[in-house]
C-alpha cells in the first residue's frame, strides 16, 4: 500500500479547479505587469533610483532587477557565432554521508568538457573526484556539500580556463551566485562566508584570463523583474508596505518575456538587486537576461546570468549570446546547452558507481585488518524493498 | 605483427560470448571474421563474429532528430561517450596443450578478457583443423543469418589459404557444407545463394 489514489484524485479534481479559475486572474495580471515594461521601459534612471530609494528606507532585502540602459522592452537580435572560441562547461554531483552505511564519507565529483567550436576533433573531458571523511564530513550538510560542489565547478573552469587563449565561454547550470538557502546553522554560514571569498577569488582569476562566465537557468523560477515592477507599481505612500505587497505573486519573468523574445533573441539585461549585491561588486556585479532558445513557434526560454566583466565587453557577451543559442540547438527540439548536458553526464555519480566506491573503501580497511561495521538495519531493510521493485 | 585488439569481453557462457568495443577498434572487426581470447599459456577460446551491434541513448536518439550535427558533437558520442559497441561472437572451438578442436570451450572467457583479431596463419590454422568441425556450431543456430555468416567466414578464410597457395580449401569447405545440409534444403539453398555470392564462386 502506498498510495490512496481515491484522495489524491479528489485533490487533483480541486487541483484542475483552482488552475481553471487562476487563468483569468493571472492573465489581467499579466497584462499590468506587461503595461507596467511598456511604460517604464526607458526610465532606466528613475527605476534605478526608486529602487535603490526602497531598498535604504524600506527593505534591504529586497531581491529584483535593475535596469541597465537597454530598453526593458525589446527583444536584441541574435548575433553571428565567432568563428573560434573555447567552449567549457562544467557540473557537479555529490554522495552525502550516511550513518546507515558500512562507512560514513562523502565525494563532490565534477566534470568539465572544453569543446572548440566549429572543430571536428572530439572535446576533451576531466573529472576530479574529491572524497570526504572523518573531520572533513563533521557538520557537513546537504547545503555545504552542494557549496563544495558549486565551488569546485567554478574552480575547474577557472583552472581549464587560464590555460587556454582569451575569450573562452565558461558555463556552468544555474545561478550564478552561491546560495545557502534560507535557513543554516552558524556553522553553515562560516563555511558559507569562506566559500564565497573563494568564489570572489575564482571569479577574479576568470576574469583576469579574460574567460565569460555564464550561469545557465533553464526554465527559470526568477521573478527578479516582475518584482522590479511591483515595487513601480506602488505610490510613494504605499512604499513603506513594500515587503508585503506582491500583487504578481503567481506570475514569473518567464510569463512576461514569453511572446517578447522572438527565438535567438535576448532581453535587455538587467542587475541583480539582492541583500548580496555588496559581496559582489564591481567587476564582479552579477547581471542576468533572458534569451529565448527556442525554434519559430516554440518558444523556450532561459535565464543566463553574467558577471559585470561580461556586460561590459560587447563582444564577450555577443559570443556568449551566439555560443549558447548554437548551444541549444545542437539539441534539436528540446534545446538545452550540449555541453552542460555532456557536463552533468560526466559528473554524474550513479547508484552503481556509489557502491562500487563503497566496496573499495571497505576492502582497503578490511586489508589493513581494521572493523567494519555492516550497513544498519534500517538500511538493510530499505535496500530489501528497493531490490523487489 | 602486433595482435589487434578488438575491445573486452562483456558477457559470455559456453555457446558464445559479447564483447565491448570503442569506435576507435571498430576499424579491424568484421561479420564472419574469426577472433580468439587468450585465457593463459596453454588455453585459448575461439569465435566467429555473427553481429556488431550500435547501441542507442536517449542523447542519441535527441540528436539523430537534428537537422546537421557537427563533427564536434558527432566526434564526442563516438569517442568520449560510453555508449557501447557491442561485437556478438559464436564460440567455434579451443586450443589446450597445442591441440586445437572444433568443440564448445571447457569453459568460457571471464569479464573485461582481451579479444584480438586472427591473424591469417591463425585462421588457416583453425580452419584446417580438422575436418570443418565448428560448422556444426554455425549450422545449428536458428537465430543467426547463417548463410551470410558463413559466405562471409569463407570468403575471409578463403583469402588466407589462398594467400599461402592452398586455394582448394573453399571448394572443400563448399562440398563439406552440402554434405551437412542434405536433409535441409532450405538452408542449404540459404546457404548456398550467400556462397554464389562471394569471390571465388560468382566468376
């Protein structure tokens, strides 16, 4: 017995009901919003101000898009690929300690392929695999682990990268600022605190190979800019209540660039406005845009977010811009950059290989004669149903 | 002449076994060609090869439906992906203390083995042990293409005794197979339009 089907199709009929009656609502919603970019889409500096004004009296945490000094509103045509470049991406896996294991480690694996665009030779691929134990794994969380793994892709790339010509693409999946998450002990956030200095310095020696950097996000969650537009929307009277007021809640960015962006095209781009802003400064200011992937008549979009070095070096961000769009449609109808793709193939550490490095950590103990424990009960039990399945 | 390695053994049992092989080996292997797998000094098991198989992937399959792909990405599935190449072999005898029989092996090869390509001295050597004895094995497969496998083993052993002045070794082999198929005309028939199709019969 797993689960009621009878309960969850109740649920899911009450499900189909609240969708059908959200469509309406979301759709006048979206409308505003859309006025709103209309209106706004060339007050670069009157946006910037108010919002920089919000932030110091009413919420330094607010998190939302900055306008730069491209017209919020219009889509910027794909440019032509440059004839070489060095592509590189990279992507991490992790196994997360377990008591009920024979033995407690854990193991950050990142992988990274360099490709030469428009080069017939296969791309060459590198895998460093990290394992963990004893002090090493004491406090380590599921979010420190998942820091260690974003650290180390963004080091292999800064590593591969300052070995090769400059303007070489960098890319790895997802954002590109570290993320904690919204809770963490203090321990957590020292290591927290140490990664991003890390981070700062990895970023620096990117930028100093004079590499692009490029976050990946595909179908982005971010609501950076509908935010932004909450925060027009409101009078100077209402400002104070602005943590409170989001009046776009149930509508993403993606919602409003969708039918803006014609395929191969990006918008404007736009600064992150985040309680981070201050760690990175400068060259290191993380921007984003949103660039649609898809083919004529089926749109699909992705947020690409890039550090201020790129943005202001046109020709590092048309590459990047040409590189990911050709990217994309390397896979055909269900575009995705190819080498993040190969990226997490070759990171991936599968159930198989989990247990194989188990196996060797066992036998390498049991041959200098030390204890080892058996796997717990419990996990002897579980790994009992997962073999009937 | 250095050995030429064809890839490690995946499976295998009594009757037969499949190897893994990277595209970069896919060069030398071929339909019908005899290979062997050296087990220790005195031990060696011998096979032919019935069917070279291109395995797919989802990645593989997404790409196939692209309009062009390029040499990069194409380079990368061939040479850096583990999608395996996989090379099906009819086990077709053994060499033990310097004999050679046309038997099923003892025992078969072990995991990640080493299988190579017979050389021409070795596929006269197996082939004129005895009299054609590993035909049984051919003959006896339902699954198999066999008159094409067989069309394809001969024309390839064929070149090698004709190599070292013995160009009667097909036409016994020919005779061999009829005498075999007597009581199976269709297979016989199968057999011997695959045969009408190669070298030294087709002039």
């Amino acid at each position: 017995m797993s689960i009621d089907f009878q309960q969850v199709r109740r649920q899911i009929i009450e499900l189909g009901e609240a969708a059908e009656r959200s469509v309406a609502n979301n759709r006048r919603l979206l409308e505003e919003a859309q006025y709103l970019l209309h209106e706004h889409a060339r007050d670069y500096d009157a946006v910037r101000r108010k919002i920089e004004r919000v932030v110091q009296a009413y919420d330094r945490n607010l998190r939302c898009a900055l306008p730069l000094d491209e017209a919020l509103d219009q889509g910027y045509p794909l440019p032509p690929l440059p004839g070489q470049v060095a592509i590189l991406a990279a992507d991490g896996s992790q196994i997360a300690p377990s008591r009920h294991e024979s033995f407690e480690y854990a193991l950050v694996n990142v992988g990274a392929i360099h490709m030469e665009l428009g080069a017939a030779q296969a791309p060459v691929l590198q895998v460093e695999s990290r394992l963990l134990y004893e002090a090493q794994i004491e406090d380590l969380t599921d979010a420190t682990l998942a820091l260690l793994r974003d650290l180390g892709e963004r080091r292999l790339l800064a590593d591969l990268a300052t070995e090769l010509p400059p303007g070489a693409i960098t890319l790895t999946d997802g954002q590109m600022e570290l993320w904690l998450g919204e809770a963490g002990s203090r321990d957590e956030h020292s290591l927290f605190q140490e990664s991003l200095l890390e981070y700062k310095l990895v970023l620096q020696q990117l930028r100093a190979a004079q590499a692009s950097a490029a976050g990946y996000v595909d179908r982005p969650a971010g609501r950076g800019v509908m935010r932004m537009l909450e925060v027009l929307r409101m009078t100077e009277q209402e400002l104070p209540e602005v943590r409170r007021s989001k009046p776009f809640r149930p509508l993403r960015d993606l919602h409003l660039f969708r039918g803006l962006l014609r395929p191969g095209e990006r918008s404007a781009l736009f600064e992150i406005q985040s309680p981070s802003s201050s760690f990175y400064a400068d060259d290191l200011a993380l921007h984003f845009f949103y660039l649609n992937v898809g083919l004529e008549g089926r749109d699909s979009l992705a947020r690409v977010e890039v550090p201020r070095w790129v943005v202001d070096t046109p020709a590092m961000l048309d590459d990047l811009h040409a590189v990911l769009v050709q990217q994309c449609r390397v896979m055909g109808g269900r575009p995705y950059p190819y080498l993040l793709h190969r990226a997490h193939e070759i990171a991936l550490v599968t159930l198989q290989e989990k247990e194989e490095i188990t196996q060797m950590v066992l036998r390498e103990l049991r041959g200098r004669g030390l204890e080892v424990f058996e796997k717990s009960n419990k996990q002897l039990a579980k790994d009992l149903e997962s073999g009937r399945r | 002449m250095a050995a030429i390695e064809i890839g490690r053994l995946l499976r295998a049992s009594n009757t037969g076994f499949v190897a893994g092989c990277r595209v970069a080996q896919l060069g030398s292997p071929e339909f019908g060609a005899l290979v062997r797998v050296p087990l220790g000094p005195a031990y060696q098991i011998y096979g032919l090869i019935y069917d070279i198989r291109i395995e797919d992937d989802g990645l593989v399959r997404q790409l196939a439906t692209v309009e062009t792909v390029d040499a990069g990405t194409i380079a990368d599935n061939r040479e850096n992906r583990t999608t395996p190449i996989e090379i099906s072999v009819l086990a077709a005898g053994y060499r033990q203390d310097g004999r050679l029989l046309h038997l099923l092996p003892p025992r078969p090869p072990l995991s990640l083995d080493l299988i190579y390509l017979c050389e021409p001295e070795e596929v006269r050597r197996f082939t004129a042990a005895g009299w054609f004895g590993y035909f049984r094995h051919v003959l006896r497969s339902v699954d198999l293409p066999v008159g094409e496998l067989l069309a394809a083993h001969l024309q390839q052993a064929q070149q090698a005794h004709a190599a070292a002045g013995n160009p009667g070794w097909i036409e016994a082999a020919a005779q061999e197979l009829i005498v075999l198929l007597r009581d199976d005309y269709q297979t016989l028939m199968a057999v011997l339009g695959a045969l009408g199709d190669i070298a030294p019969f087709n002039r």
